[in-house]
C-alpha cells in the first residue's frame, strides 16, 4: 500500500470518528495490569485514549471512583522535547521511583549537552525533515528541537507546532540544505524504497539538498 493511500484511509477513519488501532483484549486482561500508559497526543500514531479508558473499564473491570477508572490509565502528551523528559517524571512518580526519573534525564540532559558542544563551532545548515512523502508532512512537536540541538536551522515550524501537510511547491521554496526522512511508523527499508521514487520528480532533483547528496533517511519507528 502507497503512503498517498494509507493517508486516504487514516483522514477518512479519523473523519468518521473511528479509532484506527485496537486493543488485544486477552493480552490486557491476562496481563491485569495496575497502570496503564497510554498518549492522546495523536490519533494517528498510537490507539485514541477513549478506547483505552473503555477497553480499560470493559475487559479488566476496574470500576468508576475518583481517581478514575481501575487500572489508573496515564495519558503522556508530550508537545515538544521538554514535555517528552518531563513524561519521564510522571511515569516514575506513578511506579513510585522518582529517584529514577532523575538518574535517565540527567543522563538525557548531559548527552544533549554533548551534542551541542560538538556542533557548537560548525556552519548550521537549513534542515528538512519529511514525516511523509504523500502528501509531504512536516516533522513538528519536538523535531525542531533536535534539529537545533544537532547543529541544524529548521524552518519548517516551531517547536511543538504539529506536523502539518505541505505543497511540494512549499517544500521547494525551502530549498533545505540537508532532508531527513523518517515517515512516521515506517521502518529504514520502506523509508528508503519511497524516497528513492521521489528522485522521479523534476522538483525534487532540484533541491540544493539533492544535489549535494545531503537526503537521509532514518527509522521512524525509532
């Protein structure tokens, strides 16, 4: 299945109301879990919340009290990279391990340091990221945030801005300086496959990343 028709079928289940994913219900109730974690940030990337509440409810029985339903079900909704550690933190908090959060994202904190000492010095070139070829989305939420902290300009949109679809003719009015592609749920090979078919296309062949051979493609399961 194409990128174009898979996106067909996504805007259309998300137009009817439709959850796009749906929940093992015998994994769930054989697993009888305390806490659940799950994301309202996209619809599209991971089963919509109201089905976890209800699987939730329905198949483990857990009933209605003030503090929800049983098992606790903890939405994540980070918008950008700050929002992605600051979910560390509640996750520990709610296995009771605070101290933990602490330990990875002081890790996370130095390691970012890292990369922005090694860049620090080095010409920042006008970055791309393409989370889909058909239609051309921008990679939002906390990708500009990456881009910048690697040493790279991203113009696409600001940080915690959502991924939004884009003309070609938009794209080629960027002109970046380096793409990188990674579709969202699409793993290295088929990234690879349907970049390789955009070089068909006049005004792809045309960007200064192109023909510097600055195009990479990464996991976007990653």
């Amino acid at each position: 299945m194409s990128q174009e028709e898979i996106h067909k079928i996504v805007c259309t289940s998300l137009r009817n109301g439709d959850s796009l994913y749906g929940i093992n219900a015998k994994a769930l109730q054989s697993v009888n879990p305390d806490i659940v974690f799950t994301q309202s940030l996209c619809d599209v990337c991971a089963v919509s919340y109201p089905v976890v509440l209800e699987t939730c409810a329905k198949i483990v029985g857990g009933p209605l009290t003030k503090e929800g339903i049983g098992p606790k079900v903890i939405s994540m909704e980070p918008t950008n990279l700050a929002d992605v550690l600051t979910t560390i933190r509640v996750a520990a908090n709610a296995l009771d391990r605070p101290e933990f959060a602490e330990t990875v994202i002081s890790q996370i904190e130095n390691d970012l340091d890292t990369i922005r000492n090694a860049v620090d010095t080095l010409p920042k070139p006008k970055v791309a990221f393409m989370e889909w070829h058909s239609p051309i989305f921008t990679g939002g939420h906390w990708i500009p945030d990456m881009v910048e902290i690697a040493g790279g300009e991203y113009e696409m949109c600001n940080s915690g801005d959502r991924s939004v679809a884009m003309t070609s003719e938009e794209f080629s009015k960027l002109n970046p300086e380096v793409i990188i592609v990674g579709p969202c749920g699409f793993s290295l090979e088929p990234t690879i496959r349907d970049t390789l078919k955009m070089y068909k296309k006049d005004w792809w062949r045309a960007l200064k990343a192109v023909k510097d051979e600055r195009v990479y493609c990464v996991d976007g399961n990653s």
